[in-house]
C-alpha cells in the first residue's frame, strides 16, 4: 500500500491532509516521494523557522539522542535548567515550565492564573477573558479560549467562565472586564484567523485592567515568538509586558517542545503535584531548543525577517486581486478580492510552492527566518503564475 492509502485506513481523519508525501528537507526547501522539490513557505506552520534540518540543531540532537534522551521530572535534567535560564533572560520572565505544545502551555498558563486569585484569597476571580478569532489550542479547555464556535461545537460542555471581546476592540475590553477577571489572554497578533497585530492601545489596556483587577496578562506567543515578527518576542512590538507567556513552535527548531513562562508572583505559584507533563523539558526537546534559540538570536535571523518580510509585504501587494497586505516580520497575509485562496494554495503545490490559505479570501505566509529575498521572487512568480 501507499503512504496515502496506509494514511486513508489507519489515521484518524483529523486533517484534510493534501496529496503529497514529504520525505526530505533542507533549508527552505522539501522533496517529496518522487523527488520534486517545494520551496515553504509555511514551515510546518511556523515550526520551522531555522528552514528544514538546520544543521546545529541537528547537531544538538544527534549528540543529545547518544548520550540521553529521556529520565523522569522527578529528577534535575541538565539541558532543561540551561534553557529555561536561556528563555528567562531573552523573555526578562523569570521561570519556565516545559511541555511538548502550545496548548499545553496555554493550559499551564491559565492553571496558574486561576491558582494565583485563590492563593490571593479571592476564589470568585475565574473568568478568563479572550478575544474572538482566537486561537489557542485543541485541547478541551484550548478551544475554550479560542473564540471561534467552529472549534467548539461538537464538545459541549465546555469549560465555565471564558468571556469573548472583539479583538482590538478597547471599549469592549474595559466594559467585560470585571471583579471576577482572573486573566486576560491575546495573541499579540492572531495568525490562524488571518494574521491580525493588536493595536498597542489595546495591549496597554489590557495590562491596565490586568494591574487594576489583581488579573494576570497572558501573551500567547506560540507562533509570535522567536524572531517571527521581527522581534525576539511580539509583545516587543508594543512595549507591554506579561505576566505569562507561551511558546512552542519554533521554539524546537522543528523538534516538538513547548513552554510556559511566568514572572513575578505567577513564577512560584505551580507547586510539586499541581502540573507535570512527562516528556516535557525531556533532555532531547531541550537540547534541540538551545541549540535553535540560540542560532535565531545569534545568527542574525530575527533582522533578517524584518528586512525579507518587509520586502515580501511589499512584492505581496503587487500582485493582482490583493486588496490587503498585513503582518509583522515573516508572519503575514494577504487578503484576496475574490474567494480563490484555496485555489491558489492547492494551483501553487503543483508548481513547487507551499502556502496557505486561512478563509477562502486570506494567504498567510509564514516561511523560514532565513528566507532570502531571492526566494520571495521565486514565489511571487509562481503565485502571478498560478493567477492566470
């Protein structure tokens, strides 16, 4: 049987999967089982901001895989110490929790948002107020947070206590936040609706209620952070600080890891038996994030999307029927005048380019930190291509 048909018969169908077997990667481009090449422009959605099987992290994880690659939480794991004070000092929070997505992050950080008001003598404070068009996982509670009933409908109950605003939508935030507000959490921009930035009244506004309400800010940066937007961090952008931050994609360099950040009061409020994952901060996960941190930090790589997206923004608006171009850095959309998006992405897959589309009328563009403005050519030629 095919890799396809094996997939057909044996793999829950939880994605609408398109026909093509990736086998090989290297930098910006993947092969698949005929031997055609793609160029990404996806990256595993985000995942692969060092390109495809970057070379020290490579490296880090062949040498990590031979010497130990998993003991117990029960026990001090040397390479997760070394990058959580990695991402304490990047990140200016103070202390990490480790686990192996955004959603469990995600999940972390509200378990301690609601511990916190208890521990502050105030168990009425529960509500976790996010914004619509969010998104901030598939677990139970994720989908919760995530603003989109599309995401929700079929798992009814859902957890109690989540409030939904407009995103962007100041009024609206002052107006539902209250005596019972126990978080706030946003996107510093939302990518899977369409690649939407906050507006810096908006985040400041959350830190102000959050400040006023005894109320914790959470900054889901899965895909915002390490060097996607231009910054090592979104929130950078807008010179407001979290309480707590999230990160998992890059944050591997394409190897599965997450992470939950904390400052203040909300770094010592998990205690032993409150939270675990087991293979979180596993020493294989955790040598493989040093060693691509350190690459995107160090090797110029979060400059380079700012001057390559700035460039791919502005090819991106040449092309016809876009009516808008938005994003930060190398996280970016272009919306369509027409409902062509998913024609164009399955059009461009045949002719070696990888995109995707949000909404029938929406492009998001997430390539590799190290694209090169040559390759962005390559792609809007493909893309004015496949337009015809």
């Amino acid at each position: 049987m095919t890799t396809i048909e094996l997939d057909n018969q044996y793999v829950m169908h939880t994605y609408g999967r398109l026909p093509v077997v990736f086998v090989r990667g290297e930098g910006c481009f993947v092969y698949d089982d005929t031997g055609k090449e793609y160029l990404d422009f996806l990256a595993g959605i985000a995942v692969n901001g060092l390109g495809h099987c970057p070379p020290k992290v490579v490296e880090a994880i062949c040498n990590q895989a031979a010497t130990l690659m998993h003991v117990s939480n029960l026990y001090y794991i040397a390479p997760q110490a070394q990058l959580a004070k990695l991402l304490a000092d990047l990140s200016g929070m103070s202390k990490a929790f480790f686990c192996n997505s955004g959603a469990e992050a995600n999940e972390a950080a509200m378990k301690i948002a609601r511990k916190a008001t208890k521990m502050a003598g105030h168990p009425e404070k529960t509500e976790i107020i996010t914004a619509l068009d969010s998104f901030h996982g598939r677990t139970l509670a994720a989908i919760t947070a995530t603003g989109q009933p599309k995401y929700q409908k079929y798992f009814a109950p859902l957890p109690p206590d989540y409030k939904y605003v407009p995103y962007n939508d100041v009024e609206a935030l002052k107006a539902m936040a209250g005596a019972r507000t126990c978080a706030i959490m946003m996107e510093p921009v939302q990518g899977e609706s369409g690649v939407h930035p906050a507006t810096p009244e908006f985040l400041r506004t959350a830190r102000e209620l959050c400040d006023q309400l005894g109320a914790a800010l959470i900054f889901d940066e899965v895909q915002t952070g390490l060097g996607r937007t231009g910054r090592v961090f979104g929130y950078q952008h807008f010179d407001v600080v979290p309480d707590i931050m999230t990160l998992a994609k890059t944050l591997g360099g394409g190897f599965p890891i997450g992470a939950c950040l904390a400052k203040g009061k909300y770094a010592d409020v998990f205690e032993p038996g409150d939270h675990a994952a087991t293979f979180g901060g596993n020493p294989l996960a955790c040598a493989a994030s040093i060693a691509a941190v350190t690459e995107i930090v160090e090797g110029g790589w979060v400059e380079n999307a700012t001057k390559v997206g700035a460039y791919l923004m502005e090819q991106l608006a040449t092309l016809p029927g876009v009516t808008e171009v938005r994003g930060l850095g190398l996280m970016i959309a272009a919306e369509l005048e027409k409902p062509v998006a998913k024609d164009i992405v399955t059009k461009a897959l045949s002719k070696g380019l990888i995109l995707n589309a949000t909404s029938d009328n929406v492009l998001r563009f997430v390539p590799p930190l190290i694209v090169t403005e040559d390759l962005v050519d390559k792609a809007i030629a493909i893309i004015r291509e496949v337009q015809q």
